[in-house]
C-alpha cells in the first residue's frame, strides 16, 4: 500500500504539463534516435544531455528516461521497413517484421511491434514498482558462473533460430563464434586475431556486422530485379494498416513469454535487452506449433522479442534505481547524469530521494502510454516510406546505414566491417545461411568467454564452479534441455505424422 | 547553445517529413517546410563571435571511452561549465571514440599534429596504454593543456566480510597466495597497478579478477562473488553510504576528508600511494594561442562552484589543476614509478 | 548451386583449421593451469572443422539443388555490383569530398543509374539526403562525420 501511495505521488510529480510535455519531448527524441539505424540509446542520450542542463533535475530525467524508453521503440521502425534494426535489441524484430512489410503488412507489423512494446514495457513497470529492491538483491546472486551458464543457454537456445538446416544455422553459430574470438584477451593482455589493427583491440561490435548481414545485404537482394515486391501493390489505405482484433490478441501467449524472460533478464546487470529479445524469439519459436513459419512474416515472430526488450528496459532500470548500479551502457549514462544533477543513486536513493525514483518510475507509465499512441497514430506515415520509388529508397537505405554504422563509435573502420558484412550476407542469403545465429554468436561470444574465464579465476581452475552453484546449475540443466527438448518435440511430430498418415 | 540544438531538431524533422511525403508522391505539402527554413540561418547568427581569434569554429572533444564512464563524465562536464558560463564562443562538441584501452581515441588525436580544434581527455590510463603494447603515440606526443583532478582508489570489503581491517586482509591472502580475489576492471589499468604495488609491499599474491568496468565490480562485490574490490571512490560512494561496502584503506598521503575513518596505506605501514589523474591534452605542436585559450577557460572551469561542488566534491575527487608545462613535469615525474608497477604486474611491452 | 556450396563448405573448413593451428602455435592453451586465450580458439575451431565437414558432406550427397539459385540476369549482377561499389566509394570518399558531396553523388549517380530520369528528382533526391545527414547527424546528433578537403 505505501508503495501504492508513493507511486500516486510520483504519477502527480510526472503528470504535472511542463513533466508531460517533456516526458513527450524525450519519448519522440527518443523514438527517432531509434529508428536511426546504429545510434542507439546509449549515445542517444549523452548526446541529448546538454539539453537538459539548467533544468529540474526531475525534469531532466524524465525527459531522459523518455529517450530511453522511446528508442526501444523506435528501433523497431527501420527494422521494419528497411531491414536495419535502429538498436540492437531490434534484430530479432527484423526477422518477422520485414518480411511482412513486404507482403504489405508493414501496418500490422507496427501495430504488433507498438502494442506488445506496450504490454512489454508495462509489466515491466509494474515489477520495477512493486519489486525493485528485493529483485535487485536477487539479481546480486548471478555472478561469473551464473552469466556463464546463461550465457550458455543463450547459445543453445539457438537450435530455435537455425532456420531449415540445422547444418547451416551451426556454420553460422561457429563462424559467429570465430568473430567473437576477435580482441584483446582480458587475461593475458594478448589481442587475438586484430593483425595490429588498433580499432579490433575490442573486438569486432556486433552492430555494424548487423547493419551489413541485414540492412546492406538487403538492399543487395533487392537490386536482384528492379519490379516492386508485393508491397507496392497491396493499398496502404487505413483499413489495411491494422490487424483484427482477433488475430491481434491472440498474440497473448507471446506477449506473456516475451515479457517474463525479457524482464528476467533486464534485471541482471550486463545481459540487456538485445539477449532478451533473442530469448524471447527462439522461445517463442521452440514453443510454437508452426515453427516453419517463423522468419517470412509471422505476427508472434515480432510479438515475443518486442514485449521483451521493452520489458528488459524497465528491467535493466531495477539495479539502476535500487542499488545505484548501472546494468547497461545506457543505465551507465544515465547514472552519470543523475550525478550531474547532484543525486546519489546507491542503494539509499529510495530513502533519500523518494520523490526523485518515483517520479522517474511513474513517468515511465505516461511515456509508455504515450508511445503506443504515438507509433499507432504514425503508422500510416511509416508505411508510406515504402512507397518510396525503389530507385530512391535503396541507395537511401544505404547512406542511412552506413552513416549511422560510423555514429556506433565514430570510426570508419565499423563502416568497412558493415560493407564487408553486406556482401557475405548477401551470400548467406543466397546459400540459405540464416543469419541471426551469427549475430547471436556474436553477441554472446565474448560474454561467454569473459564469464568462463573469470568462473575459473575465482575457482582456481576447477571447472565444478558450474556445477556445484545452484543457480549455475539451474541453468546448464535449462541450456541442455533448450538443446534436447526441440529435437524430442520435432521427433515425436514426425513419429504422430507418420502414425496418422 | 540549447534551443539552437532544439531548433536545428525542428528543421531536420520537417525536412525529413517533407522529404518522406515528397517521396511518396504528396506534392501537395512540399511547399510548406520551405516556409521555415529561414530558421536555419539562425542559429549561426545568434552567437555573437567574440574579437579573439581562436576559436573560430567549434571544437572537438574526444573521449577516448565510451559514453558513461569516468571519461566521458569528465568530458560532458568540462562542456556543461563552459556552455552554462559562455566561457568559449564556440561550443565543444564530445565525441567518444572507445577502444583499445583508450588508445583508438588518442591515436586519432595524435595523427592531427598542429590542429588546433582537437582535444582529448587524458587520464592515467592513457599514459600507461603504449607501455603494455596498446597504441604507440606516448603521452610524449600530445601537448598538455591542463590537468584538473585526481581520483582515489580505496579497497573496500563486503559489510559481511570477516575482515575488519588491511592487517586481516594481508592475513588471509599471505595464509593462501592467490587465492584472495580483489575486483578489478582491467589487466594493467590503475586499479591493476595499485593492487600489484600492495603485493609488492606487503609481500602477497591476491588474486586479481579483471572485470569490465567499475560497475561490474560493483555489482559482484555487492553479490559477494569476491572478497574485495578497489574502486573509485565515486563508483562506491552510494554503498559505502548505504552501510553495504566497508572502506578499509585508501592508497594516499592524506585521509579522505569525506570518510576521515579510514586510514591510508602509509599510516598502515605500507607505501602505496597511488592517484590516477584526469586531465586534457591538444595534439603535438597545438599552437600556442590555442592551448593558452584553453588554459584559461580550463582554470576558469576548475574553480566554478558547480563544478566544485557537483563533479569535484559529488565524486570524491581532488581538485588538481596544473597548466600545461607544469602538468607536463608531473607525467614526467610520475613515469618511472608507473614502468616499475607494470613491470612488476608483468603487462610491461615497452621499448 | 553446387559448386557454390563446396567452395563455402572448404573456406569454412580452411578457417577452422587455422583458428586450431593458431591455438598450436600462436596462443596459449593453457596459462598457469587455467585456460588462455587460445582455449576457446580450439574448440571453436574443432566445432567449424566439424560442421564444414557435414556440410561438405550433405551438399555432395545431395543431388536436386534448387534451380536459379542466383539471379542469372547480367542486368542484376550489375546492379548488385554497382550498389556495393557505390558504397565502397562513397566511404573511400568521405575523407576527400567530405560527407556532403560524397552522399549527394552517391545518391544523384545510383538514382539515376536505377533508372529515374528526372533531373529534378535526381538533384532534389541528391541535395535532400545530404541536408538531412548534414541536420540529424551532424548538427543535432553531433556526429563528427568526416569533413573533406573543402571543409564541409
């Protein structure tokens, strides 16, 4: 109940017009650094900070936040239309969201994406309200191993993106793997696989390998023939622009799943929104009864990875505002202004600053409501960008990906890493190589080998650090089941086909 | 500086619009963002250029990290103060260049020898990178403007942890060499340093646990995956509040003023005394009428009650300003002992 | 189709073998007991030899392959090509044209290439995706794309 009462207080902080107009302000700042291809929210607000000077600090953050959370949204607008997911948790939305942009239901597709955005973020919410500190202590038990077992999980949950070949999808998975391989070795100080270029010290940034195997390598097939696809043809007027209601609410299952695990995963410092929305889609694939149709267009694709980066958002805020934590680079920038307005997020923030957290977490609800409305209201102009004449749009797409490739870290070197990208996509495509397993690979290539090596640090070497933890050992047996289980269910389907038949 | 950046915002979106409808066959609409554009112009205008002649145009501040670390919070404020007091006609613009410990960043700085427009948060860090093999432009090949600030470092236990003071630790880690963890964020980064001087002091082997980033550290010390953590004060300065970490002792001549409990290494017994700073350096040969400029504007920052108060004091630094030459003799000063530490941790790959 | 996958089957074989060479000889295995930086090196090497060789296997095995695989139509083959090229110039570009010239040609010269014959639609389209770039992501964005020599 006093949390109850807190919140109400927060919402009539938030809900005060100069708050709204500038949670409104942050939320569509917000939206179109999203749909930016490559700048992400990070950057989106560092960027966005300096205007922020001068004002309340309440103000501030709610405008901040509003940035945030609109570009989670907004990374789905161009992964959508053009095949460049706008931030990286968008990636898996590209996978289901194009394909129906191109069977001219791009409309459906937004309105999918906007409303389980929407249910996404909302539970979110609702669990940052009622549940932050004891979450956030929760979350304090994953250490290396646990990481590591997640992140193992990660990969095994895989077999649900492979695609038709399971051959084929491991190819990518170790090629993806290879890549990640690329860096400096955070043991040894040894940089592997960079052949003294400065700039791979890092390691190779999933981002601009993203924005080359999808939105260059698009743009390739597309110049195979200069006929507009199916898109042009279909009408764009507003009857069409939205899915019934039927076919939209039975997305629930999708929505629920989505939510949960990417929430889950938000809350743990480090994971993020990118590999919850991952989760949630092979999930989501590996629980369907038509997992053939994933990945050419199908509504629950969008569905489960859209409620789970947004849920993983709010999540990832839980060790922010609890413990004063930063769980992602954005969190990090956001704690950074939160200090340049004179507040201590630690775990005493609630205490000291009440006012403060609940405002920011109450403006979060009008951003999020404030958001649906604005995507379903701009829908019909989204669409028209595919009416755009093939001639223009895709050398358009081209500069907007490699522009926003450079804006990741502001080095050419990422825009040669997206070009090459381009061409083996498109050959990837061509040979029926699905491509997201790499990307998967590559985002969770490095963590994993970080978490591992780091587990043995702690143990001495012993490799029982993975087994004799409970969480840690909670989870290999889920890895190991997400392997097991698709194979049985795939077995016994075949085996029911052929009985009945 | 703000409304221009909201104005320009405005712009772009109406052209972007018009551009999208123009596109689509929608002719009609074409017409009226043609109306605003005079706006454009604005901006530009509203800036009255002062009669000095540098700056002319808009500078370029790269942060050689991403955008929510220590850097880049240096970075962003150092432009906050300058914008909020109108020290410098012409803004500054941050640019993160992350990667290689730094060192992509400094070498983009250090290939524009004699450009005057580009500067570059410096840190200890930086220096160190080109001696474990990142990077080959020593601190040798840019021009110091001004340091500004030093940071700590503190090690810090867990509230639960059995021990209570330096002694206990050095206890433990002697009765079972490099088995007691200490959290770290990088092999040969300063906290690295620090830890591998107490080794060498004290005669023990910790055990080192190179996370990421502070947060990281924190995150883990918090969990109680580790036994210890050396942080940043301002990394750890909520839960040192909140009663969760135990500060146990501070690598510095002097005690802290914030946390006056807690003892230095020296009184210890222990001679470890370590402060990594943070500070702003030009490319080779910068001009000279430059780097003054930025002097001035960067003692200016350095004594602005702002910056005080909420950089200096929010995160436990020391308020260190030292111009150019003089921030010059402290790198050279400070060099050797710094070789001696990374050899000492083994990262040394220098010439 | 066929040849096609062999050749994609060897490469990945080849980079499998070398990512378990380099564990050989360029980097540690092990490091005090614990693994080093050329652990995980092996394994995923050993994982990519494996996998390149069923792959291998299965495209020799199998003997329908779809047809058209690949667009046959010369005019295609250009386009992709001249997209890609485009962009490649359109990088090397940057730092000599600087960001505004170089994204005007790009757009003026593949527009007009795809087939839009209209100089006004080509000049708008040019100078309109520069501006925009100018605006969102230099202006507003601050994103420092490359100046050129004539200093914009």
């Amino acid at each position: 109940m006093e949390t109850l009462q807190l919140l109400l207080q927060g919402l009539s902080t938030a809900l005060t017009p100069i708050n709204v107009l500038m949670a409104t302000i942050g939320v569509i700042l917000g939206a179109i650094i999203g749909a930016l291809p490559g700048i992400g929210s990070a950057t989106g607000v560092a960027v966005l900070l300096p205007i922020t000077y001068g004002m309340n600090p309440i103000t501030a953050v709610i405008l901040l936040a509003g940035v945030y959370y609109g570009a989670m949204y907004g990374g789905s607008i161009s992964a959508i239309l053009i095949n460049a997911p706008g931030d990286p948790a968008a990636v898996m939305t590209s996978l289901d969201g194009h394909p129906l942009a191109q069977q001219g239901r791009a409309g459906h597709a937004f309105t999918v994406a906007s409303g389980s955005s929407f249910i996404g973020g909302t539970f979110g919410i609702i669990m940052l309200t009622f549940l932050a500190p004891s979450l956030a202590r929760w979350a304090l038990n994953f250490g290396p191993p646990e990481y590591f077992a997640l992140m193992v999980m990660g990969l095994t949950t895989l077999t649900g993106l492979a695609g038709d070949s399971p051959i084929k999808g491991l190819i990518s998975t170790f090629f993806g793997l290879m890549l990640a391989m690329v860096g400096l070795d955070i043991v040894s100080g040894v940089g592997r696989y960079t052949y003294g270029v400065l700039e791979l010290l890092d390691g190779i940034d999933f981002l601009p390998v993203v924005m080359g195997l999808f939105g260059v390598a698009e743009v390739l097939a597309g110049m195979e023939s200069m006929a507009y696809g199916e898109m042009i043809t279909s009408k764009v007027g507003l009857r069409n622009m939205f899915p019934k209601a039927r076919e939209f609410f039975s997305l629930w299952k999708a929505w629920i799943r989505g939510a949960i695990i990417g929430f889950a995963i938000g809350v743990l410092p480090g994971a993020g929104a990118t590999m919850a929305s991952f989760m949630a889609y092979a999930t989501e694939k590996n629980f369907s009864r038509t997992p053939q149709r994933f990945g050419k267009g199908h509504l629950p694709g969008v569905a489960a990875p859209e409620a789970a980066n947004n849920a993983a958002s709010a999540g990832a805020m839980v060790p922010l505002l609890a413990l004063g934590i930063p769980g992602s680079a954005t969190t990090a920038v956001l704690l950074g202004a939160f200090m340049m307005y004179g507040l201590r997020p630690g775990p005493l923030l609630f205490a000291q600053r009440p006012d403060f957290a609940w405002a920011a977490i109450a403006s979060m609800y009008v951003g999020n409501i404030l958001l649906a409305i604005m995507i379903i209201v701009f829908i019909p102009l989204f669409v028209r960008v595919l009416l755009t004449p093939k001639n223009i749009l895709m050398p358009l797409i081209i500069v907007i990906t490699l522009v926003g490739t450079f804006s990741i870290r502001n080095n050419l070197i990422d825009v040669w890493i997206a070009l090459i990208f381009g061409v083996i996509g498109y050959l990837f495509k061509k040979l029926k190589i699905p491509a997201a397993p790499l990307v998967l690979a590559l985002v969770l290539g490095p963590l994993a080998e970080k978490t591992m090596r780091l587990s043995l640090m702690l143990s001495q070497g012993s490799f029982s650090i993975f087994f004799t933890r409970p969480i840690a050992l909670v989870l290999m047996i889920a890895a190991f089941a997400a392997l097991v289980i698709p194979i049985i269910i795939q077995l016994r389907a075949s085996r029911s086909v052929k009985n009945g038949s | 500086m703000k409304r221009s950046r909201l104005l320009v915002l405005v712009i772009s979106l109406v052209l972007v619009l018009s551009m999208l409808l123009v596109a689509s066959g929608c002719g009609t609409q074409a017409e009226e963002p043609k109306e605003e554009e005079p706006q454009a112009s604005e901006p530009a205008k509203e800036e009255e250029k002062e009669t000095a002649a540098w700056p002319q145009k808009p500078i370029e501040m790269t942060v050689p990290y991403s955008p929510g670390g220590g850097s880049d919070r240096l970075g962003r404020f150092i432009v906050k103060v300058i914008e909020q007091n109108n020290l410098l006609p012409e803004p500054i613009q941050v640019v993160n260049k992350p990667g290689g410990s730094g060192s992509v960043g400094s070498t983009y700085v250090a290939q524009n020898p004699g450009d005057a427009y580009k500067i570059l948060t410096f840190i200890t860090g930086q220096m160190t990178a080109p001696m474990t093999g990142m990077g080959t432009y020593s601190w040798r090949d840019f021009t110091p403007i001004a340091r500004l600030a030093l940071d700590e470092f503190l090690l810090l236990v867990h509230k639960d942890s059995p021990y209570q003071s330096l002694e206990e630790v050095l206890e433990a880690a002697k009765q079972k060499p490099g088995e007691f963890t200490v959290g770290g964020t990088a092999l040969g980064a300063e906290d690295n340093m620090v830890v591998g001087m107490l080794e060498n002091a004290a005669g023990v082997d910790f055990n080192y646990i190179p996370f990421d980033s502070g947060g990281e550290v924190n995150t883990n010390l918090m969990g109680k995956q580790i036994d210890s953590g050396i942080f940043n004060p301002n990394e750890a300065i909520g839960a040192i509040e909140s009663g969760d970490f135990r500060p146990l002792v501070v690598f510095r001549e002097e005690r802290l003023k914030d946390l006056p409990d807690v003892p230095t290494a020296k009184e210890l017994g222990y001679d470890v005394t370590f402060q990594m700073f943070r500070g702003v350096v030009g490319p080779k040969d910068m001009p000279e009428e430059a780097v003054k400029t930025m002097q001035e504007v960067l003692k200016k920052v350095s004594e602005d009650a702002d910056w005080q108060e909420n950089y200096i004091k929010r995160n436990m630094l020391t308020s260190a300003y030292l111009p150019g030459e003089e921030f010059g003799a402290y790198m050279a000063k400070i060099e050797p002992g710094l070789i001696d530490v990374l050899k000492a941790i083994g990262v040394y790959k220098g010439k | 189709m066929k040849k096609a996958e062999i050749i994609t089957a060897l490469i990945f074989l080849a980079l499998g073998v070398y990512f378990i060479t380099t564990s050989y000889t360029t980097y540690q295995y092990l490091l005090d007991n614990k693994p080093g930086p050329g652990f995980l090196p092996r394994y995923i090497g050993w994982g990519m030899v494996t996998s390149a060789a069923l792959y291998l296997m299965s495209t020799l095995r199998q003997t329908s392959f779809p047809k058209n695989w690949f667009p046959t139509d010369r005019a295609a083959h250009l386009r992709i090509l001249t997209i890609i090229s485009g962009g490649l110039a359109m990088t090397l570009l940057l730092d000599i044209l600087g960001t505004f010239l170089s994204v005007a040609l790009f757009m003026g010269i593949l527009t007009w290439y795809l087939g839009n014959r209209s100089i006004l639609a080509i000049i708008g389209v040019a100078i309109g995706t520069s501006l925009v770039v100018q605006f969102i992501f230099i202006k507003w964005l601050m994103i420092p794309l490359p100046s050129g020599i004539l200093g914009f």
